[in-house]
C-alpha cells in the first residue's frame, strides 16, 4: 500500500501527468453536474414510471447514464449511441474493403473513423430520441403545443449525447485514459453507494427474521448486518477474481533467427506473442443483455396493452429461465465473433514470418496461423465461460434472495474493473518512462 501512494505522490508530482489527471476529474466532474439538469418539457415522475416498464435494458441504459434516464435529464440517452456507433462501425469495417482499408491508414485513417463514428452517434441519438419521445409522450408537459414539446425533448436528448461524446474526446485529447470507458466507469460508479444502501436496507429487514431463527446475534452483531458485511466479502472476492483473470494471458513464444549483415549480427532473440484471456472484454456480455432485452422493450414500448399469448410470453421473457439460457449462448457466440473481427492470426503469423521468426516446434506458414488460432479459440472458450460466470451466478443468487438490482452486479464488476485496470497501465506506462517506480512494482 504504501508503494501505491508513493507512486500517486510521484504522478503528482509529475507536471504534465498532474495537469493530465486534473483535467480528467474535472471533465469527469463538468459531467456528474450536467446529469443533474432535467430535460425540459416532461413530467419526471410520469417519464420514469414509463422507462422502469422497459425491464433490464431500460435499467442497463439507466446504469450507463448515471441515473439520467430514470432521472429524466438531459443526458439521459448517456454515451449509448456512441457505443453502437462503435460496433456498428467495427461490423461494418469487416464487410467494406473501403473502411478497412481506412482503419489501417495511419493517423489520417484513424481520425476519419472518428469522424464516421461520431456522425453515426449523432444519428443514432437523433434515432433513439425521438423513439424514447414517442413512447413516452403521455409524460410530456402541456406548457407548450406537443410538436412543439416533442421536437424540443428530442433536441435535447441529442444534445445531451452529443455533449457527452465531446467530453470524452476532450479527455482522449487532454486527459488520460479511454474517454467514453471513464464516462461509463463515473455512470457505474455514482450508483454504488445507492446499490449498497438498497442492499443494506434488505440485509437490514432480514435482520428480525435471521435473528430470531438464530435465537441471538453472533458477537453482539445482528444477523442483518453480518448479512450485508457476508455480501461485501464475496463482491471483494469476486473483484479480485475478475481482476486475476482481466491480467491474465497467454504467452507463445517466439524465436527469431539470427541475421548477419556485415561486420555485425541482428536478431537471435526470443520474444513471445501475449493473447490475453479476456481479450473481448465485456462487450459480449452487452451484446446478448441488449439482443435478449429487445422481444420485452419493444411489446412493452408498442403493444403494451396485447393480450396475446406470444406478446405476453416476450414481456415475461426476461424474468423466464429460458432468458438465462440465451444470455449464456449468446454470450459463448458473441465472444468467437467479437474475437474473430478483434484478432487476425494470419496477420500475426505473416508478421512473425516477415521478421525471421519463428513458433519453436511449428513450421512457418499455415501451421503458425493454425496454432495460433487454435490457440486464441481455447482461450475464447474459456473467456466465454468466465463471462457467462460473472454475470449469471449473480443473477440467480440475486433472483433466489430476492436481492434488489443486483443482476448488474456481474457486469458493473467487469467494466469498473476493466476501465480501473487500463488506467492504471497507462499512468504506469507514463511512470516508467520516467524512471519512476510504478503501480505494478
């Protein structure tokens, strides 16, 4: 602990780090305050009863947000639609020779993504927008005439985002860490302290019932209180294990062949190629939450009032076992594709041969892709089934104790821990280059 804070102290003491982390808790900072400004022209209280019908995805959205969605405010869209944005875009770079071909351009390629992304956002807010406004137009206010009152909820539901989007490119710029990963990291992290109340007042309100089966407190300690301190312990050891695992990695060692160019020698060395275990990190948990959460947001937004068997089995989807089941497969097959359009092992593999390397036991080529790749799949097995473990035991612990919002609690673990993680590196990585001693030391 003490070579942590010693480290902190250094990165203080370090100018241009300093102005770095400042600049980012104060972006940070100008975001927490603009989650607090109502959107105008709705009924706050008439706009959140509407959204909590939306079942997980309306409260996935919410968490993102900070609260801004069940808050009504004008970020209450939070940077989802630049996220979609993002993967939209990454699936479509795969299909267009064009867009890969741009993503592979250097600098000049990279801010034209950028710019792609950022449009694509602005419309898919604009989108989502006025989808939110006409599912929930019986919330607007009568103050002005309701095109009026629309146009002016979409107006600032998009502005909201696109506020958002330009805080965290400011802190790509200015700051340090992955801008939108830190937005997200504030949205969660403003909501801990009301998640741990709610599971305090439950552990709480079981504290009669445990008491009196137990005829007595254990060391003067109600049994409520040892609940909730039970239930903090198993989510520091679940943070430490997800943590273990995000760091965790697959080393294939390298030899490269040794060269002779005139009087001197160049190569010989062993390296190896690191695979991390988690390398899809969370984002096949949010594809199969927002895939599985559509049959119940789109009946409960559109027929909300059909009595037919198939509409009323999609709005009781989410809370079926056949719901879990689909989370579990789709998180396995969203993991293998995430890692297929994320990992190419016949780039690697051509990289490898280009450089005079070598995998020591396998022969250059088609074998070395084919390993790689065999290996990368193993991998992928096992960050399915490590993903699929963090976001279902949770679930159903929470749904058998009747436990309040924690079916997040999986997935709020691996983006706080994922987004801390990063950081972390980078701040390490500036350390190092300055011969200060680290985080990881």
């Amino acid at each position: 602990m003490k070579g942590i804070f010693d480290t902190l102290i250094n990165a203080f003491r370090l100018p241009e780090l300093r102005k770095k982390i400042l600049i980012t808790i104060f972006i940070l900072g100008l975001y927490e305050i603009g989650g607090l400004i109502p959107a105008p022209g709705l009924d706050r209280e008439a706009f959140t009863t509407l959204v909590r019908g939306w079942g997980q995805i309306g409260s996935l959205m919410d968490i993102i947000s900070g609260g801004g969605l069940y808050s009504a405010t004008i970020f209450a869209l939070g940077i989802t639609p630049y996220i979609n944005a993002s993967i939209i875009i990454q699936l479509l770079t795969v299909v267009f020779p064009s867009l890969q071909e741009m993503s592979k351009d250097g600098e000049a390629g990279r801010k034209k993504m950028q710019k792609i992304t950022r449009f694509g956002a602005i419309g898919l807010a604009f989108f989502q927008a006025c989808l939110f406004t006409w599912t929930t137009r019986s919330a607007m206010t009568n103050v002005l005439p309701k095109p009026l009152n629309a146009a002016l909820v979409i107006l600032a539901f998009t502005a909201g985002t696109c506020f958002i989007v330009w805080l965290g490119e400011r802190i790509n710029e200015f700051g340090i860490g992955n801008g939108v990963s830190l937005i997200i990291f504030a949205g969660i992290v403003t909501r801990l302290p009301q998640m741990a109340k709610q599971a305090y007042e439950y552990c709480t309100g079981l504290s009669g019932k445990l008491t009196a089966k137990f005829n007595s407190s254990i060391l003067g300690i109600s049994a409520g209180v040892l609940a909730f301190l039970l239930i903090s312990a198993v989510t520091i050891a679940l943070i430490v294990f997800v943590l273990y695992v995000q760091n965790a990695e697959r080393r294939i060692n390298v030899q490269y062949s040794k060269k002779t160019i005139g009087r001197k020698s160049y190569g010989g060395q062993s390296s190896y190629i690191p695979i991390k275990v988690n390398q899809s990190g969370v984002m096949p948990v949010i594809f199969a939450m927002s895939i599985l959460s559509l049959p119940n947001m789109i009946f409960t937004m559109f027929l909300s009032n059909s009595e037919s068997l198939f509409a009323t089995w999609c709005r009781d989807f989410s809370t079926s076992p056949w719901y879990y089941v689909g989370e579990f497969v789709c998180i396995v097959l969203f993991t293998f594709f995430y890692s297929l359009i994320q990992f190419n092992p016949l780039e690697i593999s051509n990289n490898i041969q280009k450089n005079g390397g070598f995998i020591p036991g396998i022969r250059p080529g088609r074998p070395t892709k084919d390993f790689i790749l065999g290996t990368a799949n193993r991998l992928n097995w096992v960050d399915a089934l490590f993903l699929s473990f963090i976001v279902l035991v949770p679930t159903l612990i929470a749904n058998f104790l009747s436990l309040p919002n924690v079916w997040f609690a999986g997935t709020s673990v691996l983006i706080l821990t994922g987004v801390a993680n990063d950081l972390v590196v980078q701040i390490e990585s500036q350390l190092v280059t300055r011969n200060y001693r680290g985080f990881l030391d």
